[in-house]
C-alpha cells in the first residue's frame, strides 16, 4: 500500500518562472528516462518477483523514484506558475499572448496550450509516455541489467539538464535526483552480483559453436580490433563466404508444404508472376510527357558535381 | 554502405507450416526485444560514435542483427506460406477459412487478414515496432550498459521461443540467434571496461552526502537486507521524517513571483476556490434517484465478506 | 513524498492460476480505463493546482489508486504464478508449452512469452499503456468532470470483469476496487459544486447567438427528440440551407495574400492544375489488360443481388 | 449517409498568413481535444446506441462536429497557405527558406516540411492523432459523462485559442466553435439526466461497507477538508493501519499452485535466489576505477548546501 | 459542412452475431487500410488542394467514405450486438461469460470488456486507429499515387474479409464496399494523369547522372533481371567497388568544426577512448561463475548440428 | 545475408555545424517518408515473396535503402557534431547551453537532452518512428503501387529539404538521395506492369452495378467534372435519394437475435432507456449559477458579430 506526506523528499525553490526551461524538464518527468519510467520498472518487476530480498529492493527504489516524480513535476508547476495564471485569467492582448507562447523556441506551447501550464507526462518534444519504454521482461539477471542500464541513462540525461540550468535551486535539486540515480544503479549491481552465476542470464545454454566467433561483418578503411573481437576468447570471422550459412547449409529457407498448400503456392506465383522479358510502358511513363529523357534535367538548386 | 548476399546467415528449415507458430516468432521480429530493434540500437549508436574501435564494433554486430532479423523474418515467412496461399487464391469455403484463421488462439489473424501471410514489423500482439524502444542516449558508458542489457533480454526471449517450438529446424535456428545474443553481450562488456573509469557514467560527479545512503521507503512484512543496502558501503535511512525533505528544508516548494504574475495567480485561485463548508447538491445527487442510500445496494456476484 | 507498506489495500485470495484470466485483467493495471491512468491523472493536476483543498483530495486519491495498481497487478502476477515457473524452468515438451501458451484464446501468449509471466503495464490486447490515456489539461471545472467521467468508466469495466470472473477471491477484490471508483465518483462531483458557477467551465464566454441552437444534423427515419433538443431552452435548425454558414456569409473561406504569396501560390495552381477536358490514359488503363470491361466482372463469393 | 455541402457551417476569414499561429490552431484539428476526437467519440457511440433519442442526438452532434473539423482544418490551411505555395515553388534562396520555417519557434516545421503546409491530424506538437483518445466505453451513464468532459476541456482549448488569436476573423470563428461546445455540453447532461437513475453507473452494485469510506492517503501540511470527505455522508480513514488490508485479512497475497506449479515455482526461486550475506564485486565496482570513494566527487556545477 | 441522413449508404443485413467476426471486420472499421484513413486521407487533402476539380473530386469521396465507415460500423455493431446484451445485463455465470468472451480465439475480448460491444476505432489487434497512418504530403502527384496505392490495399483486405464471411448479408454489403474502392482507384488515377507532366512528381529535377542507375546490392543465388533494372533506360552496377563512394570522393564523411568546437570534442573522446590493448575483467567475467567456459554448454532443446 | 563497407554510398561534406539543421534532416531518417521506413517497407516485402524477379529487385533496393539510412544519418551526426561535444564535457555557463540549445527555434532540444547529439529514429517533431508507417500488405499489385507512392512522397520530402539547406555538401547528397526516389519509383512501376493484369489488384472482382458509378457527395457551389467524374466511363449520382441504399432495400440495419439475446438486449434498452417528456435538471443547471441565461454573457475577446 502506498502513502503520502505532503513534505516532499527534496525541497524546491525556483528563482523566476520560466516555461522554456519547465518544458526541458519534462524529459525526466514524462520522457523515457524519467522517474514515470523508472517506478514503474522496478514497481512491475516487483509485484512478480519470487525472492524477498529483490522484491523488497525493488520496491524501495520503486517507491523512492514516485517521489522523485514528484519532485521533478513539483519543479515543472513551479516554473510554469506564471505562465499559467496569464492564461487562464486571459490578462494580457492577443498578440503578447502568442508572443509569450511561442518565445521560448521549444515546446512549452503544448504545456501551455494543451495543458494549461500543468506538468504533462511527456517529454519534451509533447510525446505521450509510453509503457513502451519498460523493458522489464521477468527474469531478474536480464531485468536488473536493464535497471542498471536504466539508471546510468536517468544520470546522464539529469547531467545535461543541469549543465543547461541556471537557476541554483533547480539545479540543486537536479543534482540530488541525479545522485540517486548513480546510488540506485549501486544497488542494482549488487543485486545482480548476489545471483551466482548471473551469465549467461536465463536457463538456456548456448551453442558451443557459435558462442565465441566475432562476425566482422563491417569491412573496410576503420576495421579495428579491441577486447571485443581480440584476444584468445574470439575467434573473428572475416571472410564474406565463412560469414553466411554458417550451419554449413546451403543459406536458403526451405519449408514443407501439403499437397494442398503447393497447389496454391504455385497458382498464386503463377498468377502474379512478373514477366521479365518485356518493357511495359508504365504510368511513369504515360506521366513523364512528351519531353523524353525528362527525368534526367537537373534541379538548379542541386550542384553539379 | 550495406550489402547483401541471397544465402542467409543460418539456413532455416522449416518442417511443416504454422501461422500460430509464426505469430509467437513475431516477438523477435518486430518485438521491442527483436532484431530490428539491436540492429537499429547499435547503428544509430555508431554513426555518432568518435572512438575508432567502439563504432566499428557497433557497425559490426548492427549488420551482423540486420541479417538476424532476416533470419527470424525468413521463418516467419515460411510457416505463414501455406496460410498466404489460401488467403490470396480464394480456395476454402468461407467457414473454413474463418475456422483457419481464428483457430491458432493468439494473434495470428492480424498477420493473415491484414498482412496478408507477410512478415509484419509488428510484436506477437500485433503491437507496431516503434523508435521507442531504442534507449540510445549518446554517451558509451551509458549505451553500452543499455546493450548489455538488450542482448540479455534478446537471449530470455529466446529461450522461451525455443522451449515452445516443436519444429526441429526452427528450434535450431534460433538456438544460434540466442547464441549470438551472449556472443554480443560480452563483446559490449568488453567494451565497456576497456573505457576507464566508467562509473559513475558521464563526466558530472554525484553530491557525496545523497550517494550512499539507502532510502527504506517500502516497509513491514518482508523489509529484507542484501548486499544492496547492508554493508559499510551503505547508511540506510528507515526513519519517515528523516527521508522526506533531506537537504534539511521544509520540503514545500516556493517559487519566486513577478508582481503581475503574483496578482494573476491570485486572481485564478480566488475565480477557482473550492467552498469547503458547504454540502452542494451533486449531479451524482441528482443522478442516484429517488431510493437514498442507494450506492450501498450489495452486486449479487461480489461476495458478501 | 511516497511511502509503501507491504501489506496490501486489500488481501489477495487466488484460488487457481490462470494466465487467460490474468490476461483480461490487464484491462485495470494498463489499460485505459486502468489504475495507473487514474492515479496519474490525479497526481499531476495535484501538482498544478492551487486550491488547498482539492491539490489534498487529489493527493488522496491518487495514492489510494496506486495501492489499487498493486491490488490489480498483485491479482495478476498470482494468476500467473505456475505459467512464470514453467517457463523459466524449461519443464514441459515443447509442444506442450506451445498448447499451453496459445490455449487461453486470448493474448495471455504475449503476457508469458514477452513478459516473463509478470504484470506487464498493457491492456489485454497487449497495447503498451499510453499518456495519450490522460485528458488533465489544467482547469479545474474541466478536469474535475474528466475525473467524474473517469471512475464512471473504470466502475463499468471492473463490473464487467467481476461478472466474467468465476474465482470468488478475485471477484471480492474486484469489489472492492469498483466500489472505490463509486467512492471517488462521489468526491469528484462534491468538490465540483464546489466552485460556483462552475458551467460554462473556464473563463471566456459563449457568443448568445449560437448557444441555445441545436442543429438537426442526422436527418431521415429516426428523427427524434428529447430534453437534449426540445424544450424552450433549445431552438432547433432544421433546415440545411440555415444550418450552413450560420454567421451569414457566404461559408467560404478567404484569406489575405500578400503580392509574393499571391504569385507562388497562382504559380502552383497553374503547374498542378488538372486538364479537366481530357479522357487521360492511367496506370489502371494498362493495367486492366486486353478485356474491356475486365473490373466488371463479378466475385464468385460475392453473393448476386 | 453522410453528405458533404461546399459552404462551411461557419465563414472562416483570415487576415493574414502566419504558419506558426495556424501551428497553434492544429490543437483542435487533430489534438486531443479536437474536434476530430468529439466527432468520432460520438460516432462510435451512436453505432451501438439501442435508444433511439440518444442515438438521433449522437448523429446530430457527431456531424456537426466534422463540420467543425472542416472549419478548424480550413484556418489552418488558409494560415498556411503563402507558406505552402513558397515551399512548393522553390521561390527563396535556401537560407531565407530555412529561416522562414523555423522562425514560428514552435512546431510549424513540421507542418511544412512533413505536410507541405496541408492541416495534417496531429496536434501542435506533430503527435499523430489516435484512437486512444477516445474513451467510448459502450454504456450510456458512463459514455455521457465522458461526452460532458470532452466537451468542457475543448471549450477551454478554444478559450486559450482565443485569447492568443490577434486576427479578428480566426477569433470570431473560434468563438463560434468555443460557443458549441457548450450548448453541446448542455444537450448531454440533458441527455444523461434523462436516464433515471444514472449513478452509480452501469447495473453492479458497490459494496456497502467501502462505498462511503474517505481514505486520507497523503498526510502533513495540508491536510483539508472539504464536501468531498466531510460531512456526515464520509467516513474518514487517517489510521495508517486502518488504511491497510481494509478487509480484515493480512494484506498478503496468496495463491493455490499445483503440485507440479509449487515445484517449478520453488526450483525458479531457488536458482535466481539472492545470496544476501555476501558484498559481491559488481561490474560498477569495476568500473569506477582505481580512486576509491570516487562516486562522491562533487559536480562542479551543483551548488555545495 | 457535413450533414446525414439516418438511412445507410447500402443496407446492412446481418444473419447471426457473432463477437469473433465482428473482431475481425474492425481492420476496416479501425484499421490502417479502413474507412477512416480513407476518409481522412482524402478529407486532410481537399481542404489545403488549389485545384477546383481535384478539391471537389476529393471531398465527394471523402465524404463517401465516412458512409462506409458507417457501414462497417454498422456490420460490426449488428455482430456484438447479444454480446453486449448479455455483458451489460450480468445474465450468465461468471464461467459461462469467461467462455463467451475468450471463445473466439482473436480479440473479440477487447472489444467486449473494454469497448462493451460497440465498434471502436481499432484494428482487429486492439491497436487504436493512429494519424501516422496518412501519408498525405501536400503534393498532388504525390498525393494521388498515395490515394491509388491506398484504395488497392483496401480492395484487398476486404477480398480477405470477403473469402472468411459466411454470413451471406456481410458478405454482400463488403461486396459494395470492395467494389467503391476500385471505383474510386479509378478516379484517383484519372486525376493524376490529367496532371501533366505528372513523373517525377514535384518542382525539383534529379541529377542526369544518377537517375538511370540500378545498384545491384543483393547478390547472389536468386540474382534476377527483369524491366525494372534491363533494358536501354538503365545501367547496373554490380561492383561492390562501384556501389560506394558513387560521387567519386572517399565515402568517408567530413565536417568543418569551429576551433572550440574541435577542442571538446577531442576532450569527449579522449575521455571516453576504448582501451584496445588490453583484455578487461568485465561483469560477465564477474557474473559467469566459477566454472570457465561455462557459456558454451549445450541447451538441451537446441538440436546439436 | 547483409555486409557492411565503411565507406559511404555517397560522400558526406557539412561546411559547418548545426543542430537546427540537423534537426529538419531528421525528417527522412527516422520520419515516415525517410529512409528506414522505406528499407523495412521493401524488406518485409521481400521476405514472403514468391516471384525470384521481385524478391531480388525488392531486397537490392532495400539494401540500397539501408545504405542512404547511413548517409542521412551521418549528415545529421556531422551536424550535431559540436553540440555533441559541448553537451558532455560542459565546457558552457548554464546560460549559455541554455541559450545554445533553445536557439534553433525547432525541436533540436530533444536530439541534444534526450538523445545526445547522436541521429535518434524520430522525425524532426521527435516522434519515434513507428511501422505502422508501413503500409505492405502481401499483395504484389497493391505492394507495388504502396511503393511508388511512397518514392514520390520521399522524393517531395527530399525537395525541401534540399530548398531550405543552404550548406552545399548537404545538399548535393541531399540531391542524390532525391535522384535515387526517382530511379526507384521507375525500377517499381516497371515491376507493377510486368504483371498483367493488375487491375483491380487481387482476385477478387467488383460487383458490376457498382463499379462505375460517381456519388457526388459534395454539393454546391464548387461542384466540378473532370476525368474522374465524365465521360463514358462513369454514371454520376448526384440525387441525394439515389445516394442512399444503393442496394435498393431500406438503409436499416438488421440482425438476428436469439431468443435469449432479444430478451437482455430488450431489458438493456429498458434499464438504460432515455425519459424523453420530462425536462431534468443537470449538472450544468446546478453549476451554472444563480444568474439564469449565464452561458449567454459575451466573452470580450470574441469580437460580436
């Protein structure tokens, strides 16, 4: 069961309103590496979980990154109050109005327009959240890889927000939520750690074979070499003949049809088949007019080689 | 630049045509955990990538998983040959035909009907592949953790098609996709620890006092400890008051006012204010009818406690 | 700030596992109507709001959704407890699991293969929950009737999983849940009234001339009126000829060009105009093939008027 | 049967080009609130309606909405209009081009670029219109309540439309459509209240003993009262304990597994177990280099408390 | 302005309901290739066309095809009609209404507990109808291949829609249907073709000395020759050499960065530079346990070759 | 099979950065006419194709359109190349980077927050990319013609691109990628009529009485004829009576209800039914306040009429 105190877990102090920079925030509110994400990752992961150790971790951060929502909402109504007032007391002429709107050169005109100065949960470019962005697939070694995976990207996009802040209380505040997240990738990979062994993840085991091969599959000026593909563990694979059918087949599909499925099979492929020998006169044709060689004048705006 | 060779990476071999089968294999299709999302993952990470080394080893596995994706689409394709047939060559009573095509019990209708036996861009739901569920962000530390964690989920889904899949030809082919998958984790571990340090990820540093502490905020049956909040590394904090406002504010957020935006602000919360000592007559009041009390009436299928 | 208590709202009895009923469940953890849109429909107009007394109830109430998101996904995450196992274990044949997997005859298949048998924040159709979901838009005479309609909806979809709902531990819970949403119905309606005047919502005002007409759009057998039309507070527009630009222009829309704009935009019409006086031969032309008349021939499935 | 008559319900008369204004206008074309969401939302309904007032009116209205959307869709093309004939006919030097589409500061690149200057069905944040928007549930109590919330949150759009709008034309227009959507408002409440009785909706009943219940989930500072959980119709909840497991059980979930479930279940518990009285070396571990302590360095650019 | 008459374009005549049907007749109700992507494709285009014949060609189909999306609708209403009797009077069992509503083996489901039998606007899939649907661009001859390819698909998911109805009414009322997208096929490619020239579409010109070219990328077994790369008009280019750098430069990209700009990022990838040389311990080391090549056991469900 | 050379398809030579730029090019990467949507269109085409002629042709140009994916994300990668920089060694006042990242005046923002600098799958709006862009059906003569519409509409998309571009490396491969839509289009019209017949696409045949007709559904003044509508070929129906019904029955849908459902949907028709003699007070009554004709007072922003 979930509760609240009216104190939030960070205070915010915003020094002037400021849409623009309330619609940047929206990323890690509303976007896909935000706190929405982040609770609801752990908190999905949670309810399903077998081991009471994870389960209680996982709903500790979870629980802890709702009110990092909060606080990082809270920071969004706070810089978008003035913005909001204006708007709904329709106080200012028309053309201020849409001046104001428009002048932050983002989109903080859907929080406005759309939203009413409110904290949306999108990002900021006013893309819905989507449970698209969980990735969480139920089986702990996969899924805390993902957390922590998750958790260095929250840091990173909460280290641009702050380096592009230039108000102290916002960035104070950015920089605790930033904190955490580096705290909570921690826990993830001691959680990860305390599975043994942890890989391959899941039960399933690999082919011999094909475990240890590097496919050099991208040639040319910039082939390079590091522990990825060197070393005594790899063995790459750089010939374009040794790179396909790698099972030692022949490389083509094959499938069993019924009686009945090649009947068909080959009437549709009788009926559709495309006739090879011929030049159909085709609508292009009927629609490049009379001026033959038509498609071949140059656009003056592309230059000539 | 790509190229293309007809011969597939694995030769598949398919024993006998499924579209039900062919609907679960969608997942690593279209599916958020799929070949075209690890290929696309990569080659976006790569073409903004500056270390020489890292960005061929993305261009790499992004081909070698555009040629996994052909692989997976491939077997798609041929357990949906015979049901493609059918539905173009109009050669089953319409009885059988809907029988056919809503028999499998999951979503393979969709493939059929409205994709006409083609493999569709879609997950096993139907659901349409989105940029989504590419977590690149643009800083290795911080992808490369991310395709870890990719590669790991990629290997579970597997398993599980596997472990569904009767046909042995198919079951091989994807038991060498699911190798690749660990063949490719590990290439990406490599990477990451051939950059150091990579933790915390990015150049911004956390505040020291918020790093190690350990928030318990889900509490009662079940508080557990574990490596991720015991130990010296950690202080955990379990007091209520202690968790909220823990830069030692009062935890309430203030924002500074211009005067018009003070006055406006004011203005919307007088025109809004809710009367509170007062009972109004409610549209549910009007709506709930003559008989008072009537919300309180038992639903004869929930059971009575 | 939020805290979590493990126990939950309301104890959760499962009396069998059953990933098809789990499935049909998802419909109140991630879909629409769901626990999760409730609980951040609310939470993010608390942040925005200015009245004390709603932002409180608001607060209240999204907290108390959020525990229901634990009660629905907990009854989920039961219900497929022994699909979880068997999948991660590996224990059935192949053919087995794949029965097992598509038997429900709905999309539990993608809960199982894609999810891992957790509470995945979906629909039942397997469509990933969506922000898009969330109709805030930062006035409260608005939100608040968005929240009345909210729980209205949420109460009839929970009355139609009780009812499909054969396990009488689920269907207690359930009751639970829906009678909550009567709950908050009921607080919604009360903090509406509230405000006085509270209609028409917002601020600007209607233009008299157009407010009490009802235009009678759908015309023909069925006609039909009610309070909704009839009455003297309506004036009903029948006619079509008055129905159309009811300003009293001519319902054509003109704008200003300037001279520039006036010229491209003349140049435009005259490169695309279309030669109306010709009979053009089309790609359809050629395509149709030696037998006149061929479109006209008649579908065999299609029945004969 | 629709049928479609060339004059607009309402003459639209713009006074001069502005793509970034007309960028702002696609809220109510292809927004959430817009009147393609109104018309289709009502549509639906009428489709399964069994009433015949109710389905008379949901014509009625549906129609006049896609009146509406011919209106809005109408400025929106008529403020693009010298943009889109520039864009087509290659007039400017590509600098001036560039310039010119992105000097709105908002959206209208897209509406350029992507759409050459058509009214696409996004809203102002080129999000593609969808489906989930629309909350029809196929039961009137609950349908008329969403149609009464749908209409109120439009009406506050067009206010905010309005109020930004300094041509005189595209303002009268807007308050025209604004002016609708209230009459439009009182026609479904009329409609709503006609049903007798119509709360709580739909046939199940709530359980009485949770359906006057108020619980007090968010506590501190701010706790309020008000009609929404005062008076003698509520029971207020503040105990904490109280507020859990309000069933009386444990708050604990429980399933019955089978005997082949509990052993697969146990062995999947067993594998993924975490060791918690251990301090694993983690992968951060690894990476955060040889300085111990490393993750407390502060961020220079977060300011010291 | 739109208007309606209560009377069907064609008359709907259903033999027997049927929710699983119903569930697949939504691809054109709701679908990408359905009635209101019609509709709103052609709609979308006539409100910003130049051109008078075009402009009215386009909202007569338009508005034809919102009267098929009434009938489709109407077929789906008809089909879930007892469905939605029965869900919303509670008159089965619960097991009873769990079979019903899973029985058909599609997502009937959906559309009875989420949409309660009336048709919304999704796919058979439960994918709600999107605007990314509509590639309507704002050129004319772009537009109207748009419109052709368009009404082509629609043919062809209702000869699949045809060949699985046994229900003689539907079966005749999809007849009409499939039957007015050929028609309108017709008069789209009429409307193009009076456009001349038409080919390429649009103002700008290609370069001469790559229109005619076909690269030869796929090669291999299956390499193929038929009129779209033999013949006069084009020139193949076979050799891999040849494929790249096709401007005679090296292929490899280049871009002028400012001095400060050519400072950070050298900082960027000194800092996070790979180190090539050396073999680091990384978390799968850490994480593959004790047992050394521990990855390359064999999975017992994966055939060994 | 797919390989990879580093060398591009066509070289890539930006002059100077700018992520504004960038952003526009975004448009055809990760847009719905760009170069990805165009690769898996024609990709998954290929897969389930039966004809070897257009199974080849299908996967060279998909190829091929894999390598233009790499171009135009490598323009977007040079371009964002010092932003990318600046980003993550915080080299910039707060101020600054704010000013610097806000400037472009479009949604460059998102690229530099969320994705780093690095070419994310989304269109200049920051939409992810989404398959339902693609429209393949597994139809060959509806496949083809999607096809050729789809160059054309990339084609356009390319022009402006090319026309607001003032670098001139950008915009010669902005050109050649231009060219290339155009050979395409040709390779695809060529395959389209080397099928004969392809029209009507598919199997199934019109029902003659229908085929021919035009239903002028748009009346008034404006009405037009063109080739689409006369001439011989068509029979136009301009009766509004003549419009409806075409089957010649009544326009009123029917079905067959069993006894059992006629009697539930009888008693939801009772329960549900709307009290058409009676004037109900609302909710609107009870909100509107004291003041009677509120909703009439004129808004001071709507100019009267």
């Amino acid at each position: 069961m979930f509760m609240h105190n009216k104190r939030l877990q960070y205070t915010v102090r915003v020094s002037s309103t400021d849409p623009g920079l309330a619609n940047l925030m929206l990323e890690q509110f509303g976007g896909p590496q935000g706190e929405l994400a982040a609770a609801m990752r752990y908190f999905t992961q949670a309810l399903a979980e077998e081991d009471p150790g994870r389960k209680d971790m996982l709903l500790d951060i979870a629980t802890e990154e709702l009110s990092h929502l909060e606080v990082i909402g809270t920071i969004v109504a706070m810089l978008n109050k003035g913005a909001k007032g204006k708007l709904a007391e329709i106080v200012d002429e028309q053309a201020d109005m849409y001046r104001s709107i428009t002048g932050a050169g983002n989109d903080s005109h859907i929080t406005q327009v759309l939203y009413g100065g409110g904290p949306p949960l999108t990002n900021s470019a006013g893309y819905p959240w989507t449970a698209a962005y969980i990735d969480s697939i139920g089986d702990p070694t996969a899924d805390l890889r993902s957390n922590i995976a998750a958790e260095a990207r929250a840091k990173i996009v909460y280290d641009r927000l702050i380096n592009l802040t230039p108000d102290p209380g916002v960035r104070e505040a950015l920089g605790f939520l930033m904190t955490r997240e580096v705290a909570h990738q921690k826990s993830f990979e001691k959680a990860l750690y305390a599975i043994q062994p942890n890989f391959p993840p899941g039960k399933g085991m690999p082919m011999p074979q094909f475990a240890d091969k590097y496919f050099d599959m991208s040639q040319g000026d910039g082939n390079a070499s590091g522990p990825w593909n060197s070393g005594e563990q790899w063995e790459v694979v750089s010939d374009r003949t040794a790179q396909a059918a790698v099972d030692g087949g022949d490389g083509l599909p094959t499938t069993h049809l019924s009686a009945e499925e090649k009947k068909v099979v080959t009437q549709l492929a009788a009926r559709t088949k495309s006739a090879t020998n011929m030049n159909p006169v085709t609508g292009a044709d009927l629609g490049a007019g009379p001026g033959a060689g038509k498609t071949t004048v140059q656009n003056p705006n592309v230059p000539r080689k």
